[in-house]
C-alpha cells in the first residue's frame, strides 16, 4: 500500500509529488497518469509564460500563488539547467477607452507587490518597437520556460526519492474508506492512505468519484493560436499583451516569444466538444453533453454572449483573427500567420454561470481534490505543491513512518 498516490501526471501533479518528498521524505508515492508520458495535456499544450500575477484579484490564491511561483519556478529552472527566460512584457492600451482600465490594472499590480512600471508611448517603442499603444505596462518579472520539460525534471526528482510513474493507468473507480483509500483502475486496484486528485481537465469527475458532488462543473475551453513565419518574428521581442477586458475571463489575443524562438499569437476562447479536444474536429458526445447540460453554461453564454460570438468569428475567419492582432501590431497581415498547436483550458464554472475565479482545492476525509487550475497553474505549480502539502494533516501514523 501506498501512503500517498497523485492522480494526474501534469506539471500540478508532479510538483505535488515533489512536495510529499520535500515533507515526507520516507514516504511511498505513486503518481498515477492515464498517458503514455508526463504533461501530456494542459502542461504540455501551454504557451509557456512564466506569469506574474498582476491580474489577479489581491489576496487570491492565484494572485499570492504567481507572485511567489514565477520566483520559485525561475530558481528551479536556475538550479536545474533549465532554458528560460525573464524577458519581461508590456501590457498595451490601444485605444482611448482602455487608459482607464489601464490605470486599474497598473494599481492591481502594485496592490499585489509587483516592480512594474507605467511607460510612456515612446518607452514602449524603445522595447516593442513594431507595438502600436497609447500607453503601457512594463512587467520585467515575466518570462518564457519549457513546462514540459520542467515536468520531466519534476518527474525525474520524484524518482530519484523513490516515487513510481505509472503511466497508461486510468482510475474508474474510487472508494474512500476511514483508513485508506482504494483506486480501481483499468491496471488493477492501488491503495492509498491519502489520494490527492490533481487531474485538470477531469478533476471534477475525479472528485464526483469519490463521493464529492460540488457546485462546479469543468469545461473545456479550447484556445487557438497562429504561429509567425520565421522572417517575421522580429516583430516581436518580448511579450505583448492588450489590456484585458474586466468583464470577460479571457486575457484577449497576444504574442508570446517561445523559449524555442518561435513566436505565438492568439489565443481565442471557445468552447471545446470534447474534454481534450485540441482540433475544431475532435468530439465526445459525453463530454458535449456533460456541457450543454449544465445550467451554468448557459447562464454565462447569456452573459458573454456578444464576447463569445467574437470569439468563434475568430476561430473560423483568420482574416477576423489578423484584424485583432493588427490592434497590436499594424504590420502584421495574414501571410504572416501559420497554424499552430491549440491548448485547452479546464475552467470550472458554477452553476449560477460565474467562472470560479480563484484555485480550488476540495478537502475530503482521506481524500485532496485540486478542483479548479487554470492559469497560472503552471507558473505557480511549485506553491501549489507546497500547499495541497501542507493542508496533510500531521496525523501520527504519517509522524513516526515519514518524518526523519
């Protein structure tokens, strides 16, 4: 029997894992993944920003969690040899009317403890020289990494500790005891004294399977991008942002310089027919049902309806999806744009169709369910960890197996 088993092996996940060794370091841990290797989905699918913080609302596990993670995952990335980089961002206001909104943002930023700067047009020039702005943000604690192989070096610690990675393995059924729990899964059953449920895009159903009905539901959101041709790239020197739109969740179309060199543009937002459905194409009649079924989904769509229909404009009209992008960079045209992979986003909604606007991380009796990750989980991975860590009471079986 295991003390601790994580299901889900993503970048949550695994830094979970790392921090069941950083506190107990004789423990026996299994990471259990339904894919053939780590970060296979969301982590493996994101855009690869280390973010800082500065939307999020002060106080907020996501606000205090990017804060402290960009600065963990950089000292990570330093220790281990990790390709990254803290080029910065600008936030750009491209019209008149988003000044204002501006100036929020910037406030939000200093309540939340963050070095950032407001700049001048001709400041912006001097670092995005092709961004067209009427004024700006300068963030210089953002930054670019690899998740994926951040993942890997999480995985390879866990190993080093002792930790086994059971990959191809799919839990089915869990049941939840006074004194362990017992996972089926499509490989035989695994017992645990305390299962933590770090599944992203089926965390709900996870939590659902060990008897704990919540007021969320997670949806798919599918976030489409187009990549720069090579001789455009120069473009785009850092990352640039457009001020996002405080009623919409959505951080709007941006360009993101990978850590390869490459350069991202996009994402949109519209709703996924299946649950990781990465293709216009991809469909679960499940996972679409599981969706049109929920109350909350049409209560938001009544509330987003004319940002959700811009949003599907984007998604099957590049010419709409360049018009966008060209607020931020005039030069850009449609010739300079190729597709580019999609990710999807597991964003947990309530049934009164507000989105859960803030981590959620459910108790149970021997069980811990990471609910609600979105971005910045990624970023803020490592102190997620610590903290689904740190909610394991200390009981005294785990104090004279464990502890050193």
């Amino acid at each position: 029997m295991f003390d601790f088993a994580v299901v889900g092996g993503g970048i949550v996940g695994l830094s979970t894992g790392m921090a069941l060794y950083n506190r107990f370091p004789n423990a026996k841990v299994v990471i259990i993944e339904k894919e053939s290797v780590v970060a296979e989905h969301q982590t493996g699918h994101n855009s690869g920003v280390i973010h800082s913080g500065i939307y999020y609302k002060p106080g907020s596990f996501k606000a205090r969690f990017a804060r402290q993670g960009s600065k963990s995952m950089t000292e990570f990335c330093k220790t281990y040899g990790i390709d990254h980089d803290i080029c910065g961002k600008v936030i750009v206001a491209t019209k008149k009317e988003e000044l204002p909104l501006l100036d929020n943002l910037y406030h939000r930023g200093l309540q939340n403890e963050l070095a950032i700067q407001k700049i001048s047009v001709d400041e912006l020039k001097e670092i995005e020289p092709h961004v067209n702005g009427l004024g700006a943000i300068r963030v210089p604690q953002a930054g670019i990494v690899n998740y994926r192989q951040v993942s890997e070096k999480f995985a390879e610690i866990i190993r080093q500790h002792g930790g086994e990675i059971r990959f191809n393995t799919k839990v089915e059924k869990i049941h939840e005891k006074s004194n362990q729990v017992t996972l089926e899964t499509n490989r035989g059953s695994i017992e645990a004294s305390t299962v933590i449920n770090c599944a992203g895009l089926h965390s709900d159903r996870v939590a659902a399977a060990a008897g704990y009905k919540t007021d969320m539901k997670i949806l798919p959101f599918r976030g489409e991008y187009f990549k720069l041709i090579p001789e455009k790239r120069y473009l785009v020197k850092h990352l640039i942002y457009p001020v996002p739109n405080p009623k919409f969740p959505f951080l709007g179309v941006h360009f993101t310089r990978m850590i390869s060199g490459e350069v991202d543009a996009g994402p949109n937002a519209v709703l996924s027919f299946k649950r990781e459905g990465y293709k216009k194409t991809d469909f679960s009649a499940k996972d679409l049902m599981e969706s049109l079924s929920f109350p909350g989904l049409w209560r938001m769509a009544g509330k987003f309806a004319k940002e959700g229909l811009d949003e599907y404009v984007r998604s099957f009209s590049k010419k709409q999806f360049t018009k966008s992008l060209q607020e931020l960079i005039p030069e850009i045209k449609e010739d300079d744009l190729i597709p580019a992979p999609a990710g999807v986003r597991a964003q947990a909604l309530r049934r009164d169709g507000n989105m859960v606007d803030d981590f959620q991380i459910i108790m149970g009796k021997r069980t811990i369910h990471v609910c609600n990750a979105p971005s910045p989980a990624a970023t803020a991975s490592i102190e997620i960890g610590k903290e689904v860590v740190n909610r394991i009471p200390e009981q005294s079986h785990l104090k004279e197996k464990l502890l050193v």
